[in-house]
C-alpha cells in the first residue's frame, strides 16, 4: 500500500514539473519579434515577456491591451470614437485589426484595421463618427496636417497616432480674439472661410439689409463697448438700439430736441421719421423736411427765405455737412456773396450783416460814427473831420474796398516824428492800442502834449538833473526855423541815427581824450565817460573822487602825496578853448620838476631816471645805492673802509660846482702810483 502511494505522489509531482517545464518553455519561445512602439516597453522585454500582453494565468488579451491603452477602453465603454462604434466582437480581440509578432517594422494601425473598422480609405474618413462634423477647408487637408504622426511608421515615443487632439477650434488655430469671447468659433463662423461671417436671428435686433448689409461687425460692436463682440453670450437678449445709439447725427442739439418734443419720441428715435431705412442713404434726394421742422433748427423759413427753393439753400450735389452746414438767420454770408471780401471774418459784430446793414437791402448802410465808436478807432479830434473814403479807399479791381484791418495806430499813417527813438526804446507803447504817439499826443492837434507822461530818464536814457534841471528844453533843443518832413520844429541833441555820445554830445573833453586811452578804466562803480568823475552839479566838483595813479600812471605817494594838485598843475587865468582851468604838468620825470644836483652825470640816451638810486618816495636823501652792483668799480675789502668823499669831491661841472661820481679813475695806479715813484696823480678814465 505504501508502495502505491509513493508511486502516485511521484506520478503527480512528476507531471507537475512536467507542466511547468511546457509553460516555461512556452514563455520563452514567442511566434515572432514584436513591433518596436512594443518592443521598447520595457515590460515587454523584446517581446519574450508574454503574459505582459496575454494576461499572464487569470487575465486576457484585451485586459492587457486596456491597461495600457486607456483612452481607447474608454472609448469603447462610452461608445464614442471610432472604438466606440465598431462591432463588437471586433472590440473583443483588439489582435484582430491590430496584429502582433509581424517584425519590428510592422505598423499596428495599418489600411487593414481601418477596413475592418469599416473605414475602406482612410483618407476619407468620416470624422462624424468621432463627433467632428468636418466641412469646407478641412475636407481638403491631409490626414497629418492635424495628426502629425498619421503616416509615420515609427509612432515617436509618448505619442498618438490620431488620438489626443480636441475638437475646439483653438486647439489647432491661433486665436485671434485673444480669448475674450464668450461664444464659440461655430456661432459667428464656418469652415468654409473665416473671413464670411453670419449671425443667426440678427433680424431679431436689425436687420442687416441695404448700407448695414456691408457693414463689418465691429463697426457696432466695437471692442470695449457693452455691446462688444467680446460681451456677447448665448441666449444673453439686449434691448434693440436706435440710429442715434449708433450713428452721430449731424444735427444740431436744438434741431433734434425741437423735432422729438413735436413727435414724442427720444431724440435718438426720430431719425426713422425723416429717413426710412428703404432709402439708400441718409442723406438720400426723397428726404423731406416741412417749414416746422426747419424752424427746430434755428432758421425759421420767414420773409424773405419763405419763397426760395431748397435747392437754392441746400445744393444737392455736394456733401451733406456742405448742403446742411447750419447756418444761422444772420450769417448773411453763407448764402450772399461777401463784398468785403471776408474782412468782417474775425470782427466783433454779434449780428453779422446786420449789424450795418439792414435785413431787407444791403445798399445804403446804416453804419454812422455812433457804431464807429465799436471799432479799434474811435472818430474823435481831428479824425473826426476826416471823410470815410479817405481811410477806407477803393482799389478798384484790385479788390473790395478796405474796412476791416484799416490802419488804426498813428504810426499807420503818420510819419514818426521822433524817428522811433521811443518806439525802439520802449516796447511797452506797442501795447498802446491806439499807436506808441498817442501815450504823450492828443488827437485834436499834434502838438498837445501831456508832458507829465514824459519822463526824461527813461524815455531817452538821460536824466535831468543838476546843473540840467535848471535850462529850458530849448537849451538843448534849440528849435528849428523850418519844420521838417514830419513838421517837428524842435531841436535835436544829435544828428538822428548818431546816436547819444554822453557828455561829449554837448560838451568838449577838456582832457582832449587823455583819460580815454587803454591806460584809464572805461568804467569806474559802473559809471563811464565823464561820470567816472563828475556829475552833473558842477564839472569843478570831482564828488567820487580822482585816482591818479589809475587814470595818469603817475601814483601820488610819498612827498608826492602831500603836495596840492596846483603845486604840479597850475590854475590858467582863463580857461583854454576847451574849457580847462588847470595846466598841464610838466612832465613825468624827475627833472621835469627837479632840478639835477648830478649835472648830468646819470643820464643814459637823453634821460636821467633818478629812481635807479633814489628810490623813496619821501626823501631824496635816502639812497638805495649798490656800489658793487650799480657801478663799474666794486669796492674790495680795502676800499668798503674809505669813506665816499675821499674818492668823490666837489668840482666845477659845466659851470656849477657838484660832486664828481663819473667819469673816475679806475686803475690802482691812478690813485696810488707805482713802486717807489709814488703817487703821480689820479688820472681820470676816459
């Protein structure tokens, strides 16, 4: 029995090794090389690995297929998408269009699964099947165009070869709106073209015939308006707009109100009124309009405009804001010739022609001197006497007689007497708006005057004052016998165009141009000419003073200093030519006014220059003598002990007895003789 028994349980575990080395050896042994897209999961193991796709012991083929595969199984479990629709027993065994083992080369998705799919040209795919009804420009696209991978033969890792794209129009195209519409692409375009555009029920709103037929969409839903394409969502209703909600309406505020309080309507509502939308334009020849709507636009249609044709008013072949401009019951000129050629254009007149003329002739005017007074010249003084014509004169063809822009500032008309000395010295008269004359002059007659006005100082640059505040304006005006071209009689300073010279205008330069040179400071505290000096009290006075050594080159110091001016300058008995009291100095050397106690015996080309040894300014006794430096003869140390009388005495030079310093002797022997012959007598050096 225990013999039995062992060769059973030895029979059983025999044929269970014998199972297991069938199934490995199955396992290991596959019926050909799987695709590479298989292949190179490594689960798969180069396709030895055959549960991975089989289901291993408990699982099946397309359980596999399902795990990886998921979009396709939920495809299949939803009934969308080709997977979804094809037969069932097709969805049993996926092998059954997508075969294996076929090499690496071999395509799973081929032209043999889409016709068992019950697809026969790929090409033609219906993409309603896969709920993307596909029309215009998109039936002429290849496959790959929106699959990028539809014909290739090795699917690129991570891929789908048709599956993974979105039906909305922004997964493929570029949005253009940027995103900011709430409705979709479908509702306002098609496949056919993106440019053609339509609306369904737009009828409900406006409907889009004649002009609004060719109208671009956001040309009334404009982009940042609340009727903005971008604000529009399905089944949203808005309230319908009127003509005025869109279109600018070239009539006046008073014409539109006037006309909707006589309908009752708003005043952006009125339009249809006058302007059915069957007309082709607005401003269309069949457009109507009675006298009492006229009358809402400002310009009642009474006498005498009550008998004119609109025609003659309004010329139909011009633009409307040419036809219907708004003219106002006194802009004479928009419909009458204007025979003043547009000089009233920027005048102050309220009333246009009007104003001088009346409403039911033009010709004779009704403007007097009264109205004149309204102009920038009123006709006071003489301009009062004058006649219109001589002011306002006729050119003749030349053009319309001048009214507007007729001189009305003397200088317009009237020679300037002063020769624009004041004008060109004060621009503020230029503000005077009845010339730069009329400050100081009257109208009734040149010569009045308001001399307070008249400040001298300002006026002419010169002030009145001293010893010139206490003369008559005759003095320096002298007044002449025969008026000139302007009439002006008085007198001139300088001839005009020379210009105010200062004091040497009127008065000669006693200094004859002395203190005028490089040498002297053109200014002094920022006064010039003569003022550097004197002023106008009295030219004996100097109240600022004289600084000699800065105008002369000649500074007073030392003994110099102490001495009065007359002492140099000696006061004339009567004053010269040029109206000097003082003489001249007599020179600038030392000689000039000392007399020479060396006769002559330091002059060097004509000039003795006592400075070179007489340095100081207060004596003459100190002397800045160097006889080692300053002289021919250096004193040794033998000769610095003689005293300088012992070589320099007293003798007659020319006549007067001074002291000789040169010419001396200079050689020893001159002095001291020779060896043993003693002393023979200085000899002087020739």
């Amino acid at each position: 029995m225990n013999r039995v028994r062992t060769g059973l349980l030895v029979g059983i575990v025999s044929a269970i090794g014998v199972l297991l080395l069938a199934i490995s050896a199955s396992e290991r042994k596959s019926p050909g090389r799987v695709s590479t897209v298989h292949g190179r999961i490594a689960e798969i193991e180069g396709g030895e690995a055959c549960s991975a796709c089989h289901g291993g012991w408990f699982g099946h083929m397309r359980g596999a297929c399902s795990t990886c595969h998921e979009d396709v199984a939920a495809q299949v479990a939803e009934h969308r998408g080709l997977h979804g629709q094809v037969a069932p027993e097709l969805v049993a065994d996926c092998a059954t269009c997508h075969g294996e083992h076929h090499g690496d080369d071999f395509r799973l998705v081929n032209p043999l699964a889409f016709s068992l799919a019950g697809v026969p040209d790929p090409g033609k795919f219906d993409h309603g099947l896969v709920g993307f009804a596909m029309a215009g420009v998109h039936l002429t696209l290849a496959c790959k165009q929106c699959h990028p991978h539809a014909d290739a033969d090795l699917l690129p890792e991570g891929q789908k070869r048709f599956l993974g794209l979105q039906q909305d129009c922004a997964s493929c195209h570029a949005d253009p709106h940027g995103g900011r519409m709430q409705v979709g692409c479908a509702i306002c375009h098609d496949q056919t073209s993106f440019q053609d555009r339509f609306v369904p029920d737009h009828e409900t709103w406006l409907s889009l015939l004649g002009a609004h037929a060719d109208v671009d969409c956001r040309a009334c839903h404009e982009s940042g308006t609340e009727h903005a394409l971008e604000s529009l969502r399905p089944g949203a209703h808005r309230q319908a707009r009127t003509c005025g909600d869109c279109h600018a309406t070239p009539h006046s505020e008073r014409f539109l109100a006037g006309n909707a309080a006589a309908l009752g309507k708003r005043a952006a509502a009125t339009c249809g009124e006058c302007h059915p939308l069957a007309l082709p334009k607005f401003t269309d020849l069949r457009v109507e309009v009675t006298p009492e709507q006229h009358a809402h636009g400002g310009f009642p249609l009474a006498a005498p405009h009550d008998t004119v044709a609109c025609a003659s008013c309004h010329t139909p072949a011009v633009s409307y804001a040419e036809r219907h401009p708004g003219r106002g019951p006194r802009e004479c000129n928009a419909c009458h010739e204007d025979p003043h050629g547009g000089q009233f254009a920027a005048a102050t007149f309220a009333n246009g022609c009007v104003d001088c003329h009346a409403v039911t002739h033009f010709a004779p005017t009704e403007f007097d001197r009264q109205r004149h007074e309204r102009t920038s010249l009123p006709l006071d003084g003489r301009h009062s006497e004058i006649d219109c014509h001589d002011c306002h004169t006729d050119p003749g063809d030349d053009g319309p007689r001048r009214f507007h822009g007729t001189p009305n500032r003397c200088e317009q008309c009237h020679a300037d007497a002063h020769g624009n000395l004041f004008a060109a010295a004060q621009p503020q008269l230029a503000a005077n708006p009845r010339g730069t004359c009329a400050v100081c002059h009257r109208t009734d007659a040149f010569a009045s005057v308001d001399h307070a006005r008249f400040d001298h100082a300002d006026w002419t640059g010169f002030a009145v004052t001293g010893a010139h505040a206490q003369i008559e304006c005759g003095d320096c005006h002298v007044p002449m016998a025969r008026a000139d071209a302007t009439g002006r009689r008085f007198g001139r300073i300088a001839r005009h165009g020379d210009g105010f010279a200062g004091c040497v205008t009127c008065h000669q330069d006693p200094h004859e141009g002395l203190f005028d040179g490089e040498q002297a400071p053109a200014a002094v505290d920022g006064r010039a000419g003569c003022e550097r000096c004197h002023d106008t009290a009295s030219f004996r006075a100097l109240p600022f003073g004289f600084e000699h050594g800065t105008f002369t080159g000649w500074p007073l110091v030392g003994a110099h200093g102490k001495l009065d001016c007359s002492a140099c300058h000696q006061r004339l008995a009567q004053p010269s030519a040029v109206g000097r009291s003082w003489g001249r100095a007599r020179g600038r050397d030392c000689v000039d006014c000392h007399q020479d106690p060396h006769q002559g015996q330091f002059e060097r080309l004509g000039r003795t220059d006592c400075a070179r040894c007489h340095k100081s300014a207060t004596t003459f006794a100190t002397l800045s003598f160097r006889h080692n430096l300053d002289s021919s003869f250096p004193l040794g140390e033998a000769h610095e002990k003689v005293a300088c009388a012992s070589c320099h005495k007293p003798e007659a030079i020319g006549g007067v007895t001074a002291v000789r310093y040169r010419p001396l002797p200079m050689e020893c022997v001159d002095c001291h003789g020779t060896e043993g012959g003693g002393s023979t007598g200085r000899r002087r050096r020739q």
